[in-house]
C-alpha cells in the first residue's frame, strides 16, 4: 500500500471536492450535507447518496425515477453515463433496495469497455470474482449492501491489487482511488474483528481447559495419596515391629496423612503441569 502521509495528503487535496467527499461519505457510511444550487444529476447523486446512508426507499424512489427515464444510446450517449460516481451509487441503490435491473444494464452496455466498466456490470450479474473485476470496487460495494458476501478469497484478491498498485494516487482516477482506500481500511478492520473473536475464543478455552485439568489433577492426585496412605497402612499391619513404634493405629493413620500431606503440598501444581503438558498445553509463564 502507498505511504501513510502520501495517503493523508491525496485526502487533503480532495477535501474541498464536494463530488468526491460525497462520494467518500458514501463508502464510509457517513451522513452528507447536500450543496446548494446543483444542477440535475448532481442533485440525484447526492440524493442517492443520502438514501442508501439513510436506508429510504422512498427517497432512492424519487431519484432512481428522474435518472431512469433518461435513456440514451451508443449515438447520444449523455456525460453521466461516464460518472463512475454516479454510475456506482445507482448501481449500489437498485441493489439494496432490489429494482428492476434492466435500465443500469443497458447504460453499462454503452459505456466505454475498461475494468471499471466491466467490473460494474459483473456486479450487477452478481459475478464477484471475476479475475476481470476490480476487486477493491467489489468489496466497497459489498460492503454497502452485504458485508457477509465479502469472503476472505475476495479480500485476500483486493489486498494483493492495493498492495501492489503503489501509484494508485498518480494515475489521476480518484474513484479508484477511494475504493482503494476504503477497501483497505476495511479489511484490516474486519480481520482485527476476526483476529480478535479467535483470541476470545481461545481465552475462553484455555480458561475451560485449565479448569478442567485442574479437577483431574485434583481427583487423580487425591486417589493416588489415599492408595499411598493405604498401601502404607497395610506393610504396617505385615510387619508388627515397625508399627509398635506407634501408639495405635488411628496415631498411625494420622501421623502418616499429615506428613504426607506437608510432604507433598507443592507436588500437586507440579502434577497438574504434568498433565496439561501430556494433552500439549504450555503455559509460558509457568515454564
């Protein structure tokens, strides 16, 4: 990925770009404030803009009607059938509100043939993985209409092309660009999410595990001190010249429980260790 200030400073340049922050706000799921005096299309960009960030169908309605009812063709084709903003954001909308996909796919079919283009119309066949596709669009879109379609593949494809592409800032394309970074951010997002569940998950099973051992050790060191005292007890009882050094046997028994008892109070953590290490667990602070 390209540097962190040569990042900062492509954002500073377009800060005052009102299309492009549009736009930004858009794949950031953040709310706009719509310009004064905008002409027609740029009216229905920003109010597409707002009612996929709103989650209105109503709204989506009122624009996607106005925009539709253009249709040009291959011999007139207008200036917004090249606005990959716009083109994108209309795309996003009949998704997420499931329209009627036939006008997008015959303003698509007369756009110039480039990998935006072609990636916009496998997104409307839902044809995500396209080795044609542009994979960091794919997930910016995705990630404003079903976050659960975007799989690890996928992101893995977009990493790769982000990474690799160190002149995205250069090449004067700033929708790339966007998509770019809004799709990096993203997936290092979603995998600290990721990677933060599995350290949960393995903290909650080294706890349960513990626990677990700890009851064995436990119930395996406490039956093998009762074989130990009986065993004793029973070469005691074979051999009278040793037990007459003991007033009784119940003297006995009980000499014998508290000494081994002392003896062996710090044998039992040593015994659990034992055991998690026969199942193949470590613990680096207890080693």
């Amino acid at each position: 990925m390209v540097p962190l200030e040569n990042r900062s400073t492509y954002l500073q340049t377009i800060v005052d770009n009102e299309l492009l922050m549009a736009f930004d706000n858009l794949l950031s799921k953040q709310m706009i404030t719509q310009p004064r005096d905008l002409n027609e299309i740029n009216t229905i960009y920003y109010g597409i803009i707002e009612a996929i960030i709103t989650n209105s169908v109503n709204n989506f309605d009122i624009h996607y009607k106005a925009i539709s009812r253009r249709t040009p063709t291959r011999d007139s084709i207008s200036p917004f059938v090249h606005n990959d903003y716009l083109i994108f954001t209309v795309i996003t909308g009949i998704v997420k509100f499931n329209y009627n996909k036939i006008w997008i796919e015959q303003i698509i079919s007369i756009r110039t043939r480039n990998n935006t283009t072609i990636t916009f119309e496998n997104i409307i066949k839902e044809n995500y993985y396209s080795k044609s596709n542009i994979p960091a669009v794919v997930i910016a879109f995705l990630n404003l209409v079903d976050q659960t379609a975007v799989s690890k593949q996928l992101q893995d494809d977009a990493y790769e092309e982000i990474t690799k592409n160190i002149s995205v800032f250069d090449q004067g394309n700033d929708f790339i660009a966007l998509c770019f970074l809004k799709t990096y951010d993203f997936i290092i997002i979603s995998r600290e999410m990721v990677d933060t569940r599995h350290h949960k998950w393995l903290l909650n099973f080294e706890a349960k595990f513990t626990q677990r051992t700890k009851l064995i050790s436990t119930i395996v060191y406490n039956l093998l001190l009762i074989l130990l005292i009986v065993s004793i007890y029973k070469i005691l009882n074979h051999f009278p010249e040793i037990k007459q050094g003991f007033a009784d046997a119940v003297t006995i028994i009980g000499l014998i429980g508290v000494a081994i008892t002392n003896f062996t109070t710090g044998i039992r953590p040593a015994f659990e260790r034992i055991i998690q290490k026969f199942f193949g667990y470590s613990n680096p602070y207890n080693s």
